[in-house]
C-alpha cells in the first residue's frame, strides 16, 4: 500500500509532537547558577569599604562622611538605656550563672532603672531559672545544681538581676541566655521577661536586656571583626551609636525593646564580644575611643539630628541608594563609588562569588511549580538588579524586585547575573500574565 508523503509527516506529528511537547514542558534547569558581588542591602557604609579605607590610612570620620553624604561627626549625649530584645517570640527559654562566683535574683514585675524591691528568690550560681508559656501565663521555676525543681508563682512580667551590675553590687557575675537552642552570655543591665500576645502564634516570651547605649551596649556590638584596623572599627562604633540614637527613642510593644538584637537592627552580641581571643579588647578600646566623656559619644548628625546610619558588608563596587532599596529617598544615603568592595585582597569572600541556586529553591521563590527560565529585567544605576522575571514550563511568568529574589534565594546580594541559562522549547500557551508576588 503506497502512502503520500502528506500523509506520512502528518502521521509522524499526530504520534510524535505531543510528547515532545511534554518533554519540553518537563525540561527545566535542575539548578540555576548564579555570579555576583557584595553582601547585604548595600546602602550606606560599606563594612570592607570601611576597611579598605583605613588601610589606606584614612580616619574615621573621613570613612563616615564618604559613605553619609552631607552630614557631621559630632557629640552627643547617649548615656540613655537601652532595652535590647535578645529573645523573641519564645515558647520557653533558661538563665543561668556561668560565672564561678554571684548570684542572681529574680523580680516580680517590670523593675525600672532605680527601682528597688525584695526579691522573689536568690539563685545559688549553678542554678538555672526557666521560663514556660502555658496558655496565658508564663510559669517560672528553678532547678539547682543537685536536680530538685522550685515551680515560681505564674504570672507575666519579671526582672532579673545579678552581682556586679549597678542594680546588684558584689562580685562580677555572668549570666548565660538559652533561647532557642543558642547561648549568649551578658554581663551587663539586668534582664526584663514579659508575656506578650503574639499575632497568630498567641502568647509568647519577649526577652530584653537593658544596658546603657554610650559603653555597655556598643561593647557588645558584634557587626565587624575586632581584629579589623582601628579607624574601620571606630567608624563602626559611631554608625551603632547613630543607628542607636536614632531607632531608639521608644518602646516598640511587639518586642518590649527599644531596638533588636539581630540583622532586623543591628548585632548585639552580648559579653562575647568583649571575651574574644586576643581581639576583644581591641573593640571595646575603639568604642572607647569614640566617647567624648562618659555620657557624650561621637554621632553622625544630618541637620543636627541623629542619622539612620545604615551599613552592610560590601557592595558590588558602587554603594546603593536608599531611594532604589526601599523606595523612599534619604539625602544622607546616595550612591557612592566602592572599589574597595570588589578588591579580593580586601574582600577575600564577596568581592566576587559564584552560587548555584536549586530548581526546588527557584520555583518556591517564585510561587511556581518550576521555573524553566529567568530574565533579568534590568539594574540600576549601581548595577543591582531591579527586577527578575521567572516563567515555568506551561507558560506562566512572575516577576520579584531584585531584593526580594536575592532574598529568597539566598543570594549575598542583588549584585548578581545569572551565568547559565537552559533553554527550552517553548509550550504554545495565551500570553502570560505577570503575577505580583506578595509585598511587591
């Protein structure tokens, strides 16, 4: 039997194209890799900027006015205090005495600077206060060193404090924090425990240490190596300050605190800083050195008024401004050129580096089932990704801004080009409709 050779082709297509079509709709990158420079937002002072400078012989406040336009490096008063939230959101958490010597009391209530009362108890040193959420109450209870348990009065709202503070005179103790499966140890300010309803979760432990910003709080600022040179460390000293002074001036009722302990603000790690091998006292001397006398520090000012002195690890060569970051435009934080950030000497790790990124991690990234391709929609002024677009195997696009990529996937930085690409046979399908992931 003789068959056309019209016949023939379309035969072959009616068996053969729908499969190929599904194993072009199936076909997607298994990981996406991805090159680029920089760490973090990039707004502001550039930390191995910060470096790099003062290997080069520059000061301090020559390093904050390059990076903070149009301000000034002076005085101002910050002997204030400081409550630190160092435990956020806790189901449970412990304190205990790491110190050989000591002791530590526990308050009812929320304990003021000059406030004075009778404690509820007095902890030998090796005892250690716990703290559970049950419902709407917190239950306290200490358990010593031998095993025996004293359950405490339920309640919301207590104090702690320990020998070798203003609050407790005696010998010096420490106290170690176990919130969240991690220990910081503090040596200073004493330590506020409040119940707090929690959106959705419900009642949950918020957790502060009040300390005094002009030394016991920078002392335990953990934003840059202390073996760094002197200048990058006080420049340091003098953004925590600002950054302080100026997120500071009230209590945020979500965290009981003034400012967070973590990336949300800045650093705070607590006596850890001060005990680091060899180096610790290299950063609580340059804090040191910062302060005019013992309640003035020096501070960036715009229009005599605390700035919010944002700062990251490196960028990709030239800074970021706040206006393309978050939007709204800040005089002080402009883009400025950053060559130190891309010199390897300078910045071993992020002057250049090189990830690849899962399709599983993409995809979720995204809101999509998988992601076949990305485009990079386009970068601003300082060559930061302004947004990037993913379109999966059936067709369907979404786009994130360059931050929120780099966000979710885990990149260093939006300073970043995608440096491989597999492309795939395209699915016919209706003109895609870009999605908006959410908060964009």
């Amino acid at each position: 039997m003789r068959i056309s050779s019209r016949f023939l082709a379309l035969l072959i297509f009616t068996l053969f194209t729908p499969s190929l079509i599904a194993n072009a709709a199936t076909t997607v990158p298994a990981t996406f890799s991805f090159q680029g420079a920089g760490y973090g937002h990039g707004v502001g002072m550039s930390q191995f900027g910060a470096r790099g400078q003062a290997l080069q012989g520059r000061s301090a406040n020559d390093i904050l006015r390059y990076y903070y336009s149009f301000v000034t490096v002076e005085p101002m008063v910050d002997n204030q205090m400081m409550r630190v939230n160092i435990g956020h959101t806790l189901n449970t958490f412990s304190i205990k005495a790491v110190s050989k010597v000591g002791e530590i009391q526990i308050f009812v209530g929320d304990m003021k600077d000059t406030s004075t009362a009778t404690p509820l108890r007095t902890m030998e040193v090796k005892s250690t206060l716990s703290f559970t959420v049950l419902g709407t109450l917190a239950f306290p209870s200490i358990s010593s060193s031998a095993g025996a348990v004293d359950p405490l009065p339920s309640g919301k709202i207590w104090t702690v404090r320990w020998t070798g503070t203003r609050y407790l005179p005696g010998d010096p103790a420490v106290v170690s924090i176990n919130a969240a499966g991690s220990n910081t140890s503090y040596r200073y300010g004493q330590i506020q425990v409040k119940l707090v309803k929690a959106p959705v979760l419900g009642y949950r432990l918020e957790v502060t240490n009040t300390v005094r910003l002009h030394d016991e709080y920078l002392w335990g600022i953990g934003e840059m190596p202390s073996s760094w040179p002197l200048a990058a460390l006080q420049a340091q000293a003098i953004a925590s300050r600002t950054f302080a002074l100026n997120k500071g001036a009230t209590i945020r009722t979500g965290c009981d605190c003034n400012i967070y302990s973590d990336s949300g603000d800045q650093a705070f790690v607590g006596y850890a800083k001060e005990t680091q091998k060899t180096y610790g006292p290299l950063w609580k001397a340059a804090v040191n050195l910062t302060s005019t006398d013992d309640s003035t520090g020096l501070t960036v000012l715009y229009k005599s008024a605390p700035i919010s002195a944002y700062f990251s690890s490196s960028s990709g060569g030239t800074t970021e401004s706040a206006q393309n970051v978050w939007g709204t435009a800040v005089p002080y934080a402009i883009a400025v050129p950053d060559p130190w950030s891309l010199d390897p000497k300078n910045n071993p790790t992020y002057a250049s580096w090189l990830r690849p990124v899962t399709q599983s991690v993409i995809a979720s990234a995204f809101g999509l089932s998988d992601v076949a391709t990305l485009f990079v929609n386009g970068k601003d002024a300082s060559g930061r990704v302004v947004s990037i677009s993913a379109t999966s195997s059936i067709g369907k696009t979404v786009k994130l801004t360059g931050g929120a990529f780099a966000g979710k996937a885990k990149l260093p930085s939006a300073w970043f080009d995608i440096s491989n690409q597999q492309v795939i046979i395209p699915v016919p399908s209706p003109t895609p409709t870009p999605t908006p992931s959410p908060g964009q």
